[in-house]
C-alpha cells in the first residue's frame, strides 16, 4: 500500500510536470513613457493622495483576456499576458534613460516580449531643461530604445505622444505636440518599427464626443469637494480620469490587434 501510494504521488508529479513544461509562459508587455501611461495605484496612498488621477496603461491589463487574445494570435504566442508599467510621470526619452529606468527594463526583458515606447510630452518642455530633449535628440533616444530593445529579442512599438485636450477649433481637436509626433512616425519608417499613432487616434476620438464631454469625463478637470485629493477641484487639460483612461487603452489594444507578426518587421 505504501509502495502504491509514492507510485502514485510520482505519476501525479510526472503529469504535473509535463502540464507546466508544455505551458507557454506569459509574453509581457512592457510600457515605458511619462505620466500619461503611468500606473498610479503603484503609489502608496493612491486612493486618498492621486485617484482620480489614471494613466491609460493602468488599466491596460484587463484587455489581455483569454478571448481577447486570440485576436492577438499573430502577435503574441502565449496565452497569457503580464503588462509591466514602466512608466514614469515627468519623464522624457532622455530623462527616463538617465534615471536608470530603461536599465531595469533592459535588465528582464527577455525573447518575444513587446516594448510600448511613448514618449513626448515632457520632451518638448523648452521651459523644463531637466526634460527638454530636441528633435534630434529625440529621435535618438528612440531609436536606442528600439534598437536596444531587438537586441533582447524583444518587439518594440512606437507611439506618437497621446493628445493634450487643446487646442479645440471649429469643434475638431488639434495637436498640441508639434513636430514630435512626426519624429516618431520618422523614426518608425526608418527602422522599421510598428506604430500607433496615437496623437492622431485620440484626437479624432475626442472630436467625436466633443470638447465638452470630454473635458468633464475624461480629462482631470475636476469639481471641489469631489475627491479627497483633490479638495479644491482641478483644472487638467493633460492626464485622465478613469474614462478617459480605459478610452485610450483601448485605442492602443485595437491597434495592436491590426499588426501582422512583429517578426515580418
């Protein structure tokens, strides 16, 4: 009996052995870039310090679902994904490489897994040197990240910075980003990098809705009294509340969704 019993606790082991080695293991995808896409509940006091401040790659896990992903099949050969927000409020493509934070991500990322490259915001602050990074230097810094990035056998995308709410004409929302948007679309050309433009992406999603609908729900423009962080209320035209937040996760996903295998480029 006793002889049965380890029989039978080695063949469980064999099959759970051969179940966990014949499983892929999960693709991660990683997100670098500024406050925008930022995971702000990674903040001790989120709820009662920030919320309802949300960057879209907050809540950009949640659409990695085993359905969902099957319309990722071309894509990603897992059927599990792990979203590992990098991202960092104030951080430009120099500054974010200086702190030492693309060293963490460098450091595991490993075969297969997707880089999220969007950057721009804090890149364009002339009045902000500890930022500021020019055309030129921009479009280094990217190509660093992608080059960087296939090194490890990894898959970088490239995103044009996400839309500001203004400027608003004639009930159309603009772009407020200048000729960094362009840069990466320079960028993704010249090396062949997939890319999302976003800028333009948002900013035809939130004429759609117009500019007052959008300033309420998806924008930090906030009433007093309303949330605990934010007593006095708050004007922000740049990061999102939660809507606004889901709104261009999804953007992002639904694009993601449109790419061939990232291997063909």
């Amino acid at each position: 009996m006793k002889h049965y019993k380890i029989i039978t606790a080695v063949i469980a082991t064999g099959f759970a052995l051969m179940s966990f080695i014949g499983k892929p293991k999960p693709v991660k995808v990683y997100l670098i870039g500024d406050s925008t896409v930022a995971d702000y509940t990674l903040e001790e006091g989120y709820m009662q310090k920030r919320y309802p401040l949300t960057g879209w790659g907050q809540v950009f896990q949640p659409f990695f679902q085993k359905d969902s992903l099957k319309k990722l099949s071309r894509l990603i050969k897992s059927d599990s994904v792990l979203v590992v927000d990098k991202a960092k409020g104030g951080r430009s493509t120099r500054s974010f490489f200086e702190e030492g934070r693309w060293k963490e991500v460098l450091g595991t990322l490993q075969k297969n897994d997707l880089v999220l490259i969007q950057f721009g915001h804090n890149d364009a602050a002339k009045d902000k040197p500890e930022r500021y990074v020019d055309i030129p230097g921009y479009k280094d810094f990217l190509k660093m990240y992608v080059n960087e990035t296939r090194a490890k056998g990894a898959f970088p995308v490239l995103i044009t910075p996400v839309t500001r709410n203004y400027p608003w004409k004639d009930g159309k929302l603009g772009s407020a980003h200048g000729e960094y948007p362009q840069a990466v679309k320079d960028v993704a050309k010249s090396l062949h990098v997939p890319l999302i433009d976003l800028t333009t992406l948002s900013a035809d999603f939130f004429t759609t809705k117009g500019q007052e609908y959008v300033s309420k729900n998806y924008f930090m423009n906030l009433d007093s009294a309303k949330y605990e962080a934010y007593p006095k209320g708050q004007k922000d035209n740049t990061h999102f509340q939660p809507e606004g937040a889901k709104v261009i996760a999804g953007l992002v996903f639904g694009e993601l969704k449109k790419f061939k295998n990232l291997s063909d480029f």
